[in-house]
C-alpha cells in the first residue's frame, strides 16, 4: 500500500510539472478556485495555504482545480496542534506539499516525511534551526529584514557606517547560508503588520532575495490581497508587476547555479554572526565589492578558490588544519586579513533576534575600517559608480568566460547613468530587464579592464559580459 502511495505522489508531482526545488512560492488567502484565474500566463506554480482542518473540503477542491493548472497546493502547519493529523488530513485534501512553519519539536520532520507517503515536507524554522548542508531540497525561515533604504526621522536615509545610505538587505545572510550546499533557500518573512506595502517594495524583497539565488515566499498585506481578489484594479496591475519580476528570474534560472564571481572571501563561522543581517557580509556588500562566503567548517582550498583576498573573521575559531589552509593561501600569493579578538558575533541568546544592535554596529563599523584599509581601492571583480541606492552581485560561469552583474535597486525611483569597471577583458555585453527585453551594451576599455555603462535601472537588470 505505501508503495503504490509513494507512485501515486511521485506521479503528481511529475504531473505538476515540477519539483520542490523549482517551485515558485506565494502565499495565498483563498481556496476558491475561480482565484486561480490571478496566476494565468505567470511562472508561479506554488500555492501555500495555511491549513484549516474544519474547511478540509475547501482546500480538497481548490487543490484539485491547481494540479490542473500545474500549480502545487502546499499546506502550512504549524506548531501546537497534532502535527500526525494535520498531514494526514492535508494529505487527504489532495495536497502536493507539506509546509511546516515555526518552531517545532526537534524530528517532526522526519516524522513528517515517514507519513507522507513522499509528498515533499518543507521546514521554515527560526534561521538557527536550518538544516545547513543537509540533502534537503529547499531550506527555509521566516526570520527576514523587510528590504529597501532605511528611512529615519525627517524622511532622509540613514547612513551605516560606511557612510552610504543603509539598506535593508538579506543578502548576506542568504549567501551565508547558500554556501552551505545546493538546496533552495526560501524566506518566508511576512510584511509589518497593519502596513499597506507599496509595490516597488514588494519588487525590491524578490530582487533582494533573487540576486543571490535564493526565493522570497511572496506574501501579500491584506489590504493588498483583498483588493487582488476583488480584481481591483491597482492590485490586479500591482500583482502584474510582480508576476512579471518573478517571471524574469525563473526564465533565467540558470544564473542561481553560477559561482561568485569576486576575489575577496570571508571566512566565519554560523554562531559567529554568519546568519545575522547587517554584518559584515551585508557592510561589504552595500560597498559593492564582491564577496565570497566561506563557511569555517567548510573552509578548504576549493572554497577559496579565484580569490586573491581573505578575510577571516575569527582565526581562534580555526583549528590546525585550517589554519594552515590560509597560510598556504598566503604563501600562494593571497591576502589574509585575521580579525583582532572581538571581531565575531556569538550567536544570540534571543533566537528571535536576527540584527544587531547599536553597540555591535560601532563594532562592525571598526571592522569596516581595517577591512577597507585591506581593499583600499583595488577592483576585486567588478567597481560600480552612481550605484548609492543599489546591491549588486557578480557572478561567473566555470570557465571565466562569462561574467554576469545583478543589480538591484531599493529607491523608489530609477537610478540613472550607472558605470562598472569589471576586471578581464570582454568584447560583448548585453543587458537584460523584467520586462523581458534585451540590449547589447557598448564596451570599452580602461586601466581595470571593460567598462559598461548603463542608462538606468527601474527595479533590477543584469548585465552579461562574454569574451
């Protein structure tokens, strides 16, 4: 009987078209059928919903209705009633996946997946309970910074302490974690409550998240999903944009699977501040200098390898063997910065906590500086200008042959005449937009090797170089 269940899931799944790892993640508040309609022509083929036993013959027909589409209805369980009879109730309801949201009892997982019959079973815990490097296809927490400019009193951007304006990115803590392993990362972090979002700040959290190869579990604020299902018209034209955004990052999915492409790696530990927002992977970022994450227990020469620099957040931290990995680094030619004592982060006591605070910004503010002082002004992939409310990642192909730079843009606004030096030699560039137009780029060459110019950039663009 198990058998033939785990055929039949494994027969859905291919039915749908997809996988867990190649699923595109919303959010959704109904289970009428005819609201499917919203995701006609877009690439979104993942629904989760949070599960109500009491309406199980709601979800049963809605599920039915998304298979035919080719769209996985995933429910959402979470901790506190009996875990056994939500899936097997969910299962029941046709569902394609289960989604286990919170934070759960060790094993519940794999408790899960014993039950399930195969139907994929999805953790989004607190960030210090992912399954770093695990085999599982798709990682996930809904611990997350909402993105874009930090506005304080007086409506001005906040300066960090690199003296750029501040921006509220996971970019850091995502490429952290995905250096961990191939699976997919999802962030499932939700909108404030009681804040109607506007749509560039929706686009700006799918770029934020996309630029580094991972998925925004898109989740709409209630002003905004109930005006979507009433065919507002703003909402309909709003969720236009979005799709349309989604839209461009899976038909070019190929990107999430290219290397870093810059020459500077930092080296640090999980509990040492790796999985927190607004350190230094983030400090760096905002300053456009492109940055490889190195796990500590995963550090090896493969890991560092194309860098010409390395940062090592807390070289006690190493054991023997690690050590001496940086030092033939060093001795091969590399760069090695070994931060003083008080560097890293512990880990927080608070799990909840996934920021720092102001006595760690000054701290990060005095590695900024010694990390700068290293840098100085030396290209390490790729230097971008006019770029001031922007992130950026460089990314390469395995033969070198082609470098890409993801932009993306947390103004409310287009920034214009934007210029990248990028290190190498390249005789092609082409640029590539949401709206699913291309542009071959002019290059030229200068004392760092090409340089692009770009005319503006509304919400997000790549740029591809070739030799």
């Amino acid at each position: 009987m198990l058998r033939v269940l785990i055929c039949a899931c494994l027969w859905a799944m291919a039915a749908l078209g997809s996988v867990p790892s190649e699923w595109v993640p919303v959010r959704w508040s109904s289970t009428d059928p005819k609201s499917l309609t919203l995701l006609e022509g877009t690439r979104i083929n993942c629904l989760l919903l949070e599960w109500d036993a009491k309406n199980a013959a709601s979800f049963t027909g809605f599920a039915s209705a998304a298979a035919q589409k080719n769209i996985a209805s995933v429910a959402v369980l979470r901790p506190g009633a009996d875990a056994i009879a939500q899936v097997k109730g969910a299962l029941n309801s046709k569902m394609r996946g289960i989604v286990l949201e919170g934070d759960f009892p060790e094993g519940t997982a794999s408790a899960m997946r014993g039950i399930s019959g195969g139907v994929p079973v999805i953790e989004i815990s607190l960030r210090s309970r992912m399954k770093l490097g695990s085999a599982d296809p798709v990682i996930g927490t809904y611990q997350g910074v909402w993105a874009g400019i930090q506005v304080v009193e007086g409506h001005t951007a906040k300066a960090g302490p690199s003296g750029t304006a501040w921006i509220d990115t996971n970019t850091g803590f995502l490429r952290a974690v995905r250096a961990w392993g191939t699976a997919q990362v999802w962030l499932a972090n939700l909108p404030p409550e009681k804040t109607v979002i506007p749509v560039t700040r929706y686009l700006q959290m799918i770029g934020d998240c996309e630029m580094v190869g991972a998925r925004w579990v898109v989740a709409l604020d209630s002003d905004f999903s109930s005006k979507l299902l009433r065919r507002d018209a703003k909402a309909v034209s709003d969720w236009a944009r979005i799709t349309e955004l989604l839209g461009y990052y899976e038909e070019h999915r190929e990107w999430r699977a290219l290397r870093p492409g810059g020459k500077l790696a930092l080296v640090q530990a999980t509990g040492e501040g790796a999985l927190l927002s607004g350190g230094i992977l983030d400090m760096i970022a905002v300053k456009h200098t492109p940055v490889k994450a190195v796990p500590a227990a995963r550090l090896s020469a493969e890991a560092l390898q194309g860098a010409t620099m390395a940062v090592n957040v807390n070289n006690e931290g190493l054991d023997a063997h690690q050590k001496e990995i940086l030092k033939a680094f060093a001795r091969s030619g590399g760069t090695v910065l070994n931060g003083p004592a008080g560097w890293q982060n512990s880990e927080p006591a608070d799990k909840q906590k996934i920021t720092l605070d102001e006595s760690e910004l000054k701290r990060i503010d005095d590695m900024w500086h010694d990390v700068q002082g290293m840098i100085g002004r030396r290209n390490l992939g790729v230097r971008l200008f006019n770029v001031s409310s922007m992130l950026s990642n460089l990314l390469a192909s395995d033969d070198g042959k082609q470098v890409y730079v993801q932009l993306v843009n947390y103004a409310d606004y287009p920034v214009d005449s934007v210029t990248m030096h990028v290190l190498g030699n390249f005789s092609k560039a082409t640029l590539f937009t949401p709206d699913g137009k291309t542009k071959s780029l002019e290059v030229y060459k200068n004392e760092e090797g090409t340089g692009v110019d770009i005319d503006a950039v509304a919400i997000a663009a790549t740029v591809r170089l070739e030799t």
